[in-house]
C-alpha cells in the first residue's frame, strides 16, 4: 500500500507540473492564437476524460456523448441571450441538464445488452441536432444561438480558469477511479453477469456514472459556448463524438489522465498539420490508423508507464 501512495505522489507532481507547463506556455510564447488553441485543447480534455469515466471503465462506450456536449452548450446560450441571466449561472444549469437527460437516457437504455446502448445514445444525439433545425424559432436553426456573453473576457484568464477546472476534473474523476466505486466499474466491465450474481446493482452504478459523465461533459459544452460565443446544431454531430473517442484511445481508454493527454495532442497535431494544406486531413487519417493499430493501447498512458518504471516505480 505504501509503493501505491508513493506511486499517486510522483503521477500527482508529475501532473502538476504538466498543468504548470500549460499554464506558463502562453507566456513564454505569447500571441492570441496560441491561447486559442491551448483553451480548445483544454475543453476537448474535459469532455475526453468525461467520457472515459463511464466508458473507458465500465466499457459501455458512449456513441452519443455529443449530446451532453451540445445540451450544456445550449443551456448557456438560451440562458444568458434569450433569458438575459448572467454567464455564470451557465454552469451550474449546464451541469444539471445534462444529468436530467442522462438519467432520463440511462434508466432504459443501461439495461439494454450488447451495443444497444451505444446505437440508442448516437440515436438521442441525432434527434436532439435535428430537433435543434426543426424549431429554429427558438434554437436559430443552422446559424444558431449568437452573441453569448463571454465568462472571463481576458483570453488568457479564460485559459487558465478552465485549464484549472481540467485540472480539477481529472483530479476528481481519478479519485474515483481508484476508488472502490472504480474498482466495481472495472468489475462491471470485466464480468457482469458475476458482479449481478454478486448482488452488485450494476445498473445503478452504471447510470450513476453516466450522470457524473454527462455533469462534466455539459460543463465542457457551456465553457466551450462562452469561449466562442455562439452554438451550433454541429455540436450534437457525431464527429464531435467521434473526435472526442478517438482522443481517449490515442490518449488511453480507462487510464482517466491519458484522454486528457490525447487530447492535447490531437488538438496540437491538427493545428500544426494547417501547414500541409490540402493533404491535412489524409496526413492526420494516417497518423491515427497507424497509431490505432500499432499501439492499441494508446500513446499517452504507456509511455507515462515507461516512465514511472524509469523512476523505479512499478509499471
């Protein structure tokens, strides 16, 4: 149990010490478009390690995160544009929107087997765009909600007040990952049917986890609203989906802190193949398929293991 504190120590410093780097980078290399990126990198951690709290443990991968995603977003800009509240009661009301509709999606669909659940969660999200087109009167259609007041208007402050909440997120949903609510998640997705002869209620803890998934998911989704100012129906699309799962498996599916890495890479990798011009979408395919296939657990999570063996710490 001691090597194990020791071990939490170090991966703490260690991330710490990353949030630091990312916190000075705009500093050291000052300049708006920098801190664009870095604050789009930070939000699309959040909404990465979101999703892989209830996915990458329980192994119920979520097709339809995008709509935790796109309903915070959306609660921002009727609230602060078409209800004249302040900003910041975007995020608490983000939050708990998001939990109305995972529980109200959780209760049926958790219990379905198979991929089920994965079809009816990518269903939800595709009816909620197109719902978002059909009563353009009140979402603005394809243009969307606009002029959505900003949280913090000095960019960089922004950037550092979400890449704190990153911070804090991981912190949070890494504590449970190690928790023994952890432990049953990974057990769930281990054997369910020996944790439901066990008198787990598996569904319960499944649901639950859904909720915490989409709380931070819709907090993710009203940062990202307050940061660009306006919403789009684009936001419940799959690709926003995809794009997020495809940042927890570069990064590491239920490792909690490698999504967040993955994020930051993908994030910093699409950015820096603008360079390339037309052949920045074939590049950046390559990359992922050769990443996918060779390294199936992902990028971050074992090489973070390769260090902490480095350091005499157990792999």
């Amino acid at each position: 149990m001691s090597g194990f504190k020791r071990l939490d120590k170090f991966s703490g410093a260690a991330g710490l010490a990353a949030l630091a780097l990312m916190a000075v980078a705009p500093i050291a290399f000052p300049g708006n478009y920098l801190i664009g990126v870095l604050t789009v990198a930070a939000i699309y951690g959040i909404w990465a390690v979101s999703w892989d709290f209830m996915s990458g443990l329980t192994g119920r991968e979520n097709f339809g995160h995008s709509l935790f995603i796109g309903v915070g977003a959306y609660a921002a800009g009727f609230l602060n544009v078409q209800m004249e509240l302040g900003p910041w009661w975007s995020l608490p009301s983000a939050m708990l929107l998001a939990m109305a509709f995972a529980l109200l999606l959780g209760f049926p669909t958790l219990r379905l087997k198979g991929p089920y659940f994965a079809l009816a969660m990518l269903s939800a999200a595709v009816i909620m765009q197109r719902l978002m087109l059909i009563f353009w009167e009140h979402t603005g259609g394809e243009e969307g909600i606009q002029d959505i007041a900003p949280l913090i208007r000095n960019h960089l402050h922004y950037y550092w007040f979400v890449l704190a909440l990153l911070g804090l997120i991981t912190f949070v949903l890494g504590w449970l990952a190690r928790s023994r609510w952890g432990l049953i998640l990974r057990a769930i997705r281990g054997d369910e049917a020996t944790c439901l002869a066990a008198g787990i209620p598996i569904t319960t803890y499944k649901i639950v986890s859904l909720v915490i998934s989409a709380a931070f998911a819709g907090l993710g989704g009203a940062l990202y609203a307050h940061y660009q100012l306006q919403v789009s129906p684009q936001l419940f699309a799959v690709v926003t989906s995809v794009t997020v799962i495809t940042m927890v498996y570069v990064g590491g599916m239920g490792t909690i802190f490698g999504p967040v890495g993955g994020a930051l890479l993908l994030t910093l990798l699409t950015e820096g193949l603008r360079n390339v011009g037309e052949w920045r979408l074939m590049v950046y395919s390559v990359l992922l398929i050769l990443i996918i296939f060779f390294l199936p657990n992902g990028v971050i999570a074992p090489l973070w293991q390769r260090v902490r063996a480095a350091m005499g710490g157990k792999p």
